[in-house]
C-alpha cells in the first residue's frame, strides 16, 4: 500500500511543524487562535497556513507573522574597520540610543533592522572595530532585534538536533550522525520487519517509520507500563503509518520464548450490544415513569386546584432532574463503551505483536 507523506509543500492546519531561529529549533502543531512562544516571543500562526515550508516570517507588533521580502543588501559605502581593537573602551557609553529611545521606535512600528542600521549610526565605536567585531555585532543585535523565524517540515536531522540541542537528557545525549550510523547499519528499508528498543522518547522510533515510509512492519518493545512516543508525534505521520506499528512489553518477552505467554481471550467486537439493551430498557423505565407521572398531576389539579402553581414548579424540577441523570447515565455509558474499544484494540494489537514475534524472522 502505498502512503503519501511529506510530499505537501505547504502548511496546513493541524500539521506538526518546527520553527527555527538561527540555531534554535521548536516543534509545534499548527493550530489557529493558539499562541505560540518562542524565544521570549509570542505570536500566531494563523497567517503562516498556506504557505510553502521554509518560509520565513517577520513577527509583526500584533503578534501575527508576514512574509519577509528578500531585499538584496547593496553596500555603496566603502566598509570603515579598524585595524584592532585595543584602544575600544567598553564603559557602556559608546551608544547614544538609550532603552527609551530603542522602545520608542519598537512602538512605532519600527523593523527590527531598521533599529539595528540606527544602533550602528549611534555606535561612536562602531568604525573604530576590526571587520570580524562588526560582523558580529550586527549578527548579535539582528538576533536581538530582529523577530524573524522559519517554518521547516519535521524530519530525523532537524528533530535530532532539536532534541539534542533543547533536551540532550531526554534521548540519552543521543547525537544525530550515531543515529544516522544506527539507520545505515541496522538494516533499516521499506519492506522489512523491524524491532525498536529505545528509550529515547520515540526519536529512534520515528527515525525508522520515516525511513520504512510506511511499508514493512515494526515491533516496539517498552519496559514499564506503556511506550513513550512523545518525539515520534512530533514527526506528523499520517494514520496508515500506524496500522503496522505493533507494541510488546518487555515484562512478557520470556513467556513468549517459553511458550508460556497466555492473553484474554478476544471479543469478536466491542461489547455494544449489552449497552445498547440496558440504554434501552432505560428508556422503557423512564417512559412508564413518565406516564405515572402524567396520571398523579391528573389527579392532584382535580383534587387540589390551589396548590396547581407549585406543583407545576415541582414537577419542573424534578423533570430537570431527570433530565441531568439521564445524561449523566449517558455519558457514563458512552465512557465504558470507548474504554472498552480501546482495551479490546490494545489487546488486539498485543496478539498480533505477539504472533510477528513467534515467527522469528526479523530484518533487523
């Protein structure tokens, strides 16, 4: 079967994608109304929806991002350097824009590389600098104030570096060109069955599905309770990437390879069935109770004309009242029904796991 992923170049609503600020990475859902920070920055990615990945965004003053228009830079200036800088005193005096001054353009609208051009005006030390000290105090205050950021499709290399750069503890200091060794040399291709023990958060999880591109099938085994996916989710992997995605715990391995493992017998669906007759019989109860109802109002307005006003007031209530435990019950219902479809699908994923596993003939 095939399986078209990553081949959308554009951003869609409820994508996974990963902004980027110079070395900085963050990987986020795309969502509307819903904002988003990011080094010290809030805004919306509202507008970015539509757009090619890779783009880059100025962030606006609302919180909104735009485009940025490639300018080319044109220098007419002969470039003024110093030959050192040892004669440059840094006591903080050599700026003539104070805070105020830098807030004041900020809330007029002011880009940030325009603020940069005017802090290079107003540096007194500035063309006293060696060549090497400009460049890198134009790149020091461009990533102070220039709000720029690009939105990139997630994949093994930006989401490794992402992880090892942000949360190295979270895949064990796991660098990106080990993982790379690890593909290469671990058999990895589309078409064969593979088995994954990680405990890098689903790095190394995600890292294989991509590569396998939907074709084959893999085994993940997990120690404790459940597997951690949280970086595989970052991926955006469409819903058939999972159909041949299996999970095994470690704690039955050795029952399995002793002939030992023994799992709940399967239902032949979830049970809907019993729910739906008791649903039912509910409804029954409640419309006999409905029409005892109906005769005992009958029969007090004949016999108690006065109190007809605050008995309509009571019997208001109570039908509120039944009205709230109806849908409690409901709710309650559809609850169990859902909890249990979702045991019924682990168990039914558990046994397939299991009978992949009994076949011994893994790829890698």
């Amino acid at each position: 079967m095939a399986v078209e992923w990553g081949l959308s170049p554009r951003i869609c609503e409820g994508d996974c994608a990963v902004l980027k600020r110079g070395d900085v990475f963050k990987a986020v859902a795309v969502l509307r109304q819903r904002k988003i920070i990011f080094e010290k920055q809030g805004f919306y990615l509202d507008n970015a929806i539509g757009h090619v990945y890779g783009t880059t965004f100025e962030v606006t003053s609302d919180g909104n991002l735009q485009p940025k228009r490639q300018v080319e830079e044109t220098t007419t200036e002969t470039k003024e350097a110093g030959t050192d800088n040892r004669n440059i005193v840094d006591d903080g005096k050599s700026q003539k824009l104070t805070h105020d001054d830098i807030k004041a353009l900020k809330d007029k609208g002011i880009k940030g590389q325009e603020i940069v051009q005017q802090l290079i005006e107003n540096s007194t030390t500035f063309r006293d600098k060696t060549e090497f000290a400009q460049d890198k105090y134009i790149k020091k205050k461009k990533k102070k104030y220039e709000a720029v950021i690009t939105i990139v499709k997630p994949s093994t290399r930006i989401l490794s570096t992402m992880y090892y750069a942000r949360e190295p503890g979270k895949i064990i200091h796991l660098r990106y060109d080990t993982l790379a060794q690890m593909l290469t040399l671990g058999n990895v291709r589309a078409g064969n069955k593979m088995i994954v023990m990680e405990t890098c958060a689903g790095l190394v999880l995600g890292a294989v599905m991509e590569r396998m591109g939907g074709y084959g099938s893999i085994i993940q085994m997990y120690p404790g309770g459940g597997p951690i996916r949280a970086a595989t989710s970052c991926f955006g992997f469409p819903k058939p990437f999972f159909n041949n995605l299996h999970e095994f715990p470690l704690s039955k391995v050795d029952s399995l390879l002793c002939g030992t493992l023994s799992l709940e017998t399967l239902p032949s669906e979830p049970e809907d069935t019993a729910l739906t007759e008791e649903e039912t019989n509910g409804l029954v109860d409640e419309k006999q109770t409905s029409v005892q109802g109906t005769e005992e109002e009958s029969s007090a307005e004949t016999a108690m004309e006065i109190n007809q006003t605050e008995e309509q007031e009571t019997m208001d209530i109570n039908a509120e009242d039944a009205e709230f435990k109806e849908n409690k019950e409901r709710e309650n219902k559809e609850n169990v029904r859902e909890k249990q479809r979702k045991q019924w699908e682990r168990t039914k994923k558990l046994t397939e796991a299991a009978a992949l596993l009994r076949e011994k003939n893994a790829d890698g």
